[in-house]
C-alpha cells in the first residue's frame, strides 16, 4: 500500500513557483508540489535518482533544505471519529518510541481540529 520515492524539498523563499518546477523538471523530477503553508517546495523522484536530481537543483541555485527515500501511501483513509482516533495515535506514539523502530509510516489522515482535540490539556 506504500510507494517509495525520493522526496526533496526547497525553501520557496525567493524563488517563484514557475521557475523551481521548471528547474526541477530539467533536474529529472518526476513531480513536483508547492507547500505554501511552510514554506517550501517539494520534488519527487524515483529513489535511485534522489541525489542526482537533488545535486542538479543545489546546483541551479536552489535552496535544497532535505533529500530523502521515503514511502507514500497510494490511497489514504480518513479519520473523522475521536473513538477511532485516540486508540490509533496511542498505538503510533508506543511504536514510533520503540527503540528499534528507524521509520513508521501511515496511510492515514486526520483534520487538523480533531488533532487539536486529541491533545493533552
């Protein structure tokens, strides 16, 4: 249920949306997303290209702020339900402290509003 990619993300600051999908493109990305609420950008790659195309963007000066091999879920599930949500972030919370746990990934989603909930007083 989980794909890998190489994911890299710019800083946006300073450089137009336009011209870092243009550069990403010519870099050899396979796709490319805007994340307007933080502030970067983001470049997707198959996995044996990430540095390659991570060095090709650092080289046409942009600001390469992380490149990493990660997996994505190919479809997700949305969580609406505290009774669903509380068990499912408690199980997250115990493996992810799990001292021989390196990465957990989850095909989930949750709205911002009932995180908010969720979190202790």
């Amino acid at each position: 249920i989980f794909e890998e990619k190489g994911v890299i993300e710019l800083s946006a600051q300073g450089i137009a949306e336009e011209d870092a999908f243009e550069k990403s493109i010519e870099a050899g990305a396979m796709d490319f997303e805007a994340d307007a609420d933080n502030g970067v950008y983001r470049v997707y790659t198959v996995p044996a290209e990430l540095n390659v195309v991570a060095q090709a963007l650092s080289a046409g000066g942009l600001s390469v702020l992380s490149a990493e091999v990660t997996r994505t879920p190919q479809n997700t599930v949305q969580v609406t339900s505290e009774d669903v949500a509380k068990p499912l972030l408690k199980l997250l919370d115990a493996i992810e402290s799990h001292d021989d746990v390196q990465n957990v990934y989850a095909n989930f989603e949750m709205d911002e509003a009932l995180l908010t909930r969720l979190e202790p007083a």
